[in-house]
C-alpha cells in the first residue's frame, strides 16, 4: 500500500473533524422546552421552580446532587441519565429527583 503524505493529511484531518463534530453534538445543552424536558419540569435553575407545582421541592435539591447525575459532583454542566445526549445544569431541577446515597 502506498499511501502519499497528501492522502494521510487529508485522512488525518476529516477524521479530527468528524470528531470534533461529535463531540460538540454529545455537549448539547437541554433546553427547558425540549418536550422531554417539559414532561418532566426541568428546570435549569432550581431556584426557578413552581413551588404551588411542588410543593415538596427544596432549593438544595439540584441535579448535582441528584442519582441521576452522571458526572463529577463539581461540574456545571453534566450527563443525566434521564437526558441522554444532552447536557443538564449542575444547579438545575426535574420532577424526576432522587437523592444521591
């Protein structure tokens, strides 16, 4: 196989870009009117909850501290398992909630 330097740059650097595109597809952030974020009242903020909604909601509960929560507790953004491909706010609130043990 005979490959020239051009050929290897070329190869080099649309694999970087495929990469670089994933990447920045895999780090979308939610949006609050993303449907399945509506469904389940997300929040990025949960200072900004409809406490008449939930009453049962604390401001310390934020999605940094929640189960769900896949990254390093000091992140401010992360992966949530509910919101898979998206990014969530450290300092944001869903109805899916659940203490971290």
């Amino acid at each position: 196989m005979n490959t020239s330097r051009r050929t290897f740059m070329i190869t080099i650097v649309a694999t970087s870009s495929a990469l670089s595109a994933t990447r920045s597809l895999a780090q979308a952030t939610l949006d609050e009117k993303d449907p399945q974020a509506v469904a389940l009242s997300y929040v990025g903020d949960t200072a900004k909850v409809d406490a008449k909604k939930f009453p049962k909601h604390d401001n310390t509960q934020l999605c940094s501290g929640c189960a769900l929560w896949q990254s390093k507790p000091t992140d401010t953004q992360g992966n949530c398992a509910l919101f898979a491909g998206k990014q969530v706010s450290a300092k944001g609130w869903c109805s899916a909630w659940a203490r971290k043990r």
